[in-house]
C-alpha cells in the first residue's frame, strides 16, 4: 500500500494534468463556462427553499421552535445551500468515480500510470468546481450578516479545512470501491444512483438534526452515522450562534467512516485491480 502511495506522489504533475484537462473539457463548449457552477447549485437552492422553506414551512401557534431548531438558527436558505453545496461535491464524485475506469478504458490499458490516479483527478476536479461554487454561499452570508441579525459570523469558520479534506478523503476512498466494480458489474452504478437518492433525505440537508433531539433521539443517532452529518456541522458552524455547540459525537464518526473507507477502498481496488484490466 505504501509503495502505491509513493508512486501516486511520483506521478503528482500527470495527475495535475488529468484534472485541468477534465476542467477544460467540462466548460470548452460552454457560453456561460464558470457560471454554471454557481448558476447549478443557485436554482436547485431555490427550488429547495421554495418547497421546503415557503410551501412545507411549519408554522406553530405563537412559538418559533420549530422553524428555528429546522435550520440551527440560520436563514434557511443559508442554512439549505450550506448543506447543499457539500451534497453536489460528493453526489458527483461518487457519481463520476463509479464510471471513472471504464470511460477511460483505453488510457487505463495502455498506460502505466497508477490507476488509481484515474479516480483521484475525478474528485479532485469536483472538488475546485466545489470551491469555485462557495463564493456563492459567502455571498448570502454577507448579505444577511448586513440585512439582519440571524448570521453570527465567528472563528469557527476554519472548520471549513477539516471539511474539505474529509469530504475529499471520503469522496477518494468511495470512489476506490465504486470504480472498479462498477467496471466488473455494470448494474452496479444503478445501485449507486437509488442509494444516492435515498442518501440526499438521509443527509441534514433540507433540516438539521437538532429536531431530532427530544421525540426521535434515536433517528439523530442514525444520521449521526452517515459522514456527511459531521462534515455539514463543521461547513455551518462558522455561520451560526455561539451557543449552537458542534455535533462531536458526529465530527468522530465522520473521521472514523472516512478512514475506514480510505483504506478499505485502498485495498479493494488493489485486489479488483488484476480482474478489471480484463475486463475492459
């Protein structure tokens, strides 16, 4: 495994090519090019929010807890985009790793670079078009720390490094198992598409899940177990009350799942490697 590690360093500036030229072919023939990597994730907010936050808004007889446990606080379209905007990276690497060997099944033939290099660039280009996206997300932070008294800006925004490289960890280390045996089993990227769906309703997304607290203690205890719930804590925390504590318990079973996935991933795709060579 180390050796594999080395020769991914060694191989660090192809890697870096892969990536610019997967950014290059994805907006080549685009007008707008940049902006639809805000436009994207701007219109899905607002369609969430106009759903969630107007037409399914809970309204409650003089109380507000509700409303205010549903987003920690926060303006709710801060809050939602927040959430969403992590959700878009990791929905796309996963989506585009699974199908990362055998779209590129001649260059992964006939080349000697490690393979897995072929995974890494997908999520790591997922990641800038990720990063090329938060402007939009400080953006309505600035706004309503202007307008209003619902943004309490603090330190905490650096939580905002750890995130990002669980998130990339995790995305690696999913996109290891997902790649090649969705090279092996074509059917398998179906099952990867139902548990992505199933998984965006799974993820504290659309609500927190501080509202899970007093009846369904036990629902917040299972979402606390799905990685994306400690990685969402850490992207809001920098955004909300100081007395909204951080979800620990979730911070470690976030870091836990990412390792075990990164290694795990590491050594399925080291056993599946042989097979899938193959194959395609």
């Amino acid at each position: 495994m180390l050796e594999r590690l080395r020769r991914i360093v060694d191989y660090r500036k192809v890697l870096g090519t892969l990536v610019r030229r997967d950014l290059r072919i994805r907006y080549a023939r685009s007008v707008l090019g940049y902006l639809w990597t805000l436009i994207d994730p701007l219109a899905m907010t607002l369609v969430y929010w106009f759903v969630f936050g107007v037409i399914y808004s809970i309204k409650t007889t003089g109380s507000t807890d509700i409303a205010h446990s549903r987003s920690q606080g926060a303006p709710y379209v801060v809050f939602l985009l927040a959430g969403l905007l992590a959700w878009n990276w990791f929905n796309n690497s996963i989506n585009e790793t699974a199908r990362a060997l055998y779209s590129e099944r001649l260059l992964v033939r006939s080349t000697n670079l490690p393979r897995e290099l072929w995974v890494i660039r997908v999520v790591i280009a997922k990641g800038i078009e990720h990063l090329m996206s938060l402007p939009i997300l400080i953006a309505f932070i600035l706004l309503f720390s202007v307008t209003g008294d619902q943004i309490h800006l603090n330190w905490r925004f650096v939580l905002w490094i750890p995130a990002l490289i669980l998130e990339f960890f995790l995305c690696v280390g999913l996109g290891l198992v997902m790649a090649p045996v969705t090279a092996l089993v074509d059917d398998f990227i179906r099952i990867v598409r139902i548990m992505l769906r199933m998984g965006f309703y799974l993820t504290p997304i659309v609500y927190s899940v501080g509202m899970l607290d007093k009846e369904h203690a036990w629902a917040k205890t299972i979402l606390q177990f799905n990685p994306l719930t400690g990685i969402n804590d850490m992207y809001r925390l920098g955004f909300l009350s100081p007395q909204i504590h951080p979800d620990y318990f979730a911070w470690a079973t976030c870091t836990a799942i990412t390792i075990f996935w990164l290694i795990f991933g590491m050594w399925v795709f080291r056993k599946l490697e042989s097979p899938v060579l193959k194959e395609i």
